[in-house]
C-alpha cells in the first residue's frame, strides 16, 4: 500500500493482479487502474511520480491515468519494497539494493558492506525506509542494513535482535517490515513480533506489550502519534 496525501494507492496479485487500486476519500471508494504486473508490491512518490514495484520490475507514472513506463528489473529481480530519498531511488529487490539517481531511467546495484553467505547467497531485501537521511533495509537472514552515504555503502544494524541457529550458524530472524515515527525505528518480524529502536539502528529491544506470543508481523504502519501491526490473522495499535 501506499499514501500521498489524500491519494491511497494499494497493489493487487495474481489471479486478480494486473491492476492497483485508488482511492480519494478515504477508501470509501476505489477506482481500478490497468498495469502489466501480476504482483504490484509497494509504491512510492518522487519528483511528482507514481513508481510501482513488484514480479514484472519498476513502473512509473505521471498520475493514475493508466499510462505507466516500465523502467526495468523485472523477473528475476522481483522488487519487493521502494522508497525515495531527496531525488534519489531504492529498490530493494531478490538480488539487493538497486539504486538510480535520474527518476528510474538506469539502475545501479549496491552492494558495498553486504557479505555474501552460505545460507543466504544474495540479500533478499523485504522493506526499505529512509529516516533522518539514513536508509535502512530488513532482509532475510541478515537483519537490517543501514545506509548513511546514501546507499552507496552498507553496514549491519543488528544489536538486540532474535537469533535463529540455522545449521550452526547464528542467523537474525526472518524480518518483514519496517517503519519510522519521530526518529523512532521499528522492525517487524516473522515470529518474534516488533522490535524498536531508540538508536538509528545501533540497539533493539522488543515492543511487544498487548501482542499475542507467538506473533508474525506481516506489515507496520504508522499515523502519528499511533503505530499499526498487522500480524497473522489480526491487526493492532
């Protein structure tokens, strides 16, 4: 899903996918808009454009009219989050970050300060948020990555986080979200529930009062002064 201003955008899946969603009231009421992608994962806004990602890469739009141009990293990538920061583009997709610094037109992979591992060849980046000029991206396997140049380099911000042991290996827990509210971080995770961070990302400590145990988050939001779990089978403030 995504928000600017009174616009509500949310992306729709295959066998109902090939289209997105808008609405100006609130969700009252949605119009149905044509795009050619079977899994529109999220949204963002920049320079006065709708981008789209998901399975069939980045779209770009001037408005909700239809008319969108496809401006790569389709397929193999499978962009599952954006974010804009200043005039700039993250893509986090199968493969990494991917970052472009002229509306989407060429796209650059970053991967300074991502490890390469056994269990997880590539970093497979499930969010991205941009906070206080900082990037920050939730992964699978690898915890959050944190950003301050910009996305040109990386390093790991995974103090206080759950650890899994995967063939002796200590591993971060499966993350899936991730939000900001006053200079507040807050990671979603697969079973752990919600993880907040007082620290741009240096230290976590869990935010869990009022969640069932165990508890999978499968997307955060925030609306001052609230923050919203959705987790598996139920929603919470």
């Amino acid at each position: 899903m995504g928000v600017d201003g009174n616009h509500i955008y949310i992306g729709t899946s295959a066998p109902s996918g090939n289209c997105i969603y808008h609405s100006t009231n609130n969700g009252s009421s949605w119009t149905s808009v044509p795009i050619y992608d079977n899994h529109v994962n999220d949204f963002c806004f920049s320079g006065g454009y709708i981008y789209t990602g998901g399975e069939y890469g980045i779209f770009k739009g001037a408005n909700v009219s239809g008319n969108w141009e496809n401006l790569g990293l389709g397929h193999a990538n499978l962009v599952k989050c954006l974010a804009s920061n200043g005039n700039d583009l993250i893509a986090g997709t199968g493969f990494g970050f991917y970052l472009s610094a002229d509306n989407g037109t060429t796209w650059h992979r970053s991967t300074s300060g991502i490890p390469i591992s056994s269990l997880v060849p590539q970093a497979v980046i499930e969010d991205v948020i941009v906070d206080n000029g900082n990037i920050y991206g939730c992964s699978w396997g690898d915890g959050i990555y944190k950003s301050t140049d910009g996305g040109i380099s990386w390093i790991q911000a995974n103090a206080g986080l759950p650890i899994n042991v995967i063939l002796g290996i200590d591993t971060v827990v499966y993350l899936s979200s991730l939000s900001s509210l006053n200079s507040i971080l807050y990671a979603g995770t697969g079973d752990d529930g919600v993880y907040k961070s007082l620290s741009s990302g240096a230290s976590w400590i869990a935010a869990n009062n009022g969640l069932p145990t165990p508890c999978g988050v499968i997307n955060l939001a925030v609306s001052n002064p609230v923050v919203y779990a959705t987790i598996w089978g139920e929603a919470f403030i």
